[in-house]
C-alpha cells in the first residue's frame, strides 16, 4: 500500500500526508554494510556521505510500493542497501548498490524481498 494511503487510514488528512511525502530530509551515510549503514528517515533523502563507500540502508518498514529518493551531493559515491534479506536490482542478498556523486535515484519495493531502482 502507498504510502500515502497508509497515513490518510492512519487518520491524516490527504492534504496532510500529501505534505509530509513531499518534504526532504538530510542524511549523513555511516558505515561501510548493510549492518553499520543509516537507516533513511524521509522519502526523500539529501544524502552526505563522510567517506567513500558509506551507506545508507532502505526502512524494513516500507510497504509494497513504497518508493524512497536519495540524491548524494558529496563529493563521494554513496552505498544504498536494501533491508535484511533483500536485494535491489537483481543484485545478492543484503548488497548495497553505488549512487554517484550529483546523482538521484528512486528505489520502490516491488515485493517482501525485492526492490528496485532508476537512476
């Protein structure tokens, strides 16, 4: 379910909800795995990260459909992962994928276990 439905039957307003999707959160990345990386907060993340090959990891709590955006503005690459005992992309269990420096990408959960992403 939508994110947007979840908190419309959470009981806030459409145009509520509507506005909390819509916000931007800064994110620093920490870690090096899946186990050590920041968990995204926001639907759209502003992400720094503090060397290269830091990450951030997808919310377990996402629902199926749930989309999430990180654009990294450091001078560095940024590690997405997804949950514990998911894969983006096709990609191995629990192996992050890399998103660029100036670079946005969208990840949705298609499935439990299976999420996928456009750059």
């Amino acid at each position: 379910m939508p994110i947007v439905r979840k908190l419309i039957g959470g009981g806030i307003s459409a145009g509520a909800a509507s506005a909390m999707i819509g916000s931007a959160g800064a994110t620093t990345a920490a870690g090096t795995t899946a186990g050590t990386a920041t968990v995204l907060a926001y639907i759209n993340n502003v992400v720094t990260t503090a060397g290269g090959a830091t990450g951030v990891i997808l919310p377990s709590g996402a629902g199926i459909g749930d989309s999430y955006t990180v654009y990294v503005t450091t001078a560095t690459t940024a590690l997405i992962y997804p949950p514990s005992g998911g894969n983006i992309g096709g990609n191995g269990v629990d192996t992050g994928v890399t998103v660029l420096q100036d670079t946005m990408a969208t990840f949705t959960r298609l499935t439990n276990v299976i999420w996928t992403y456009l750059v």
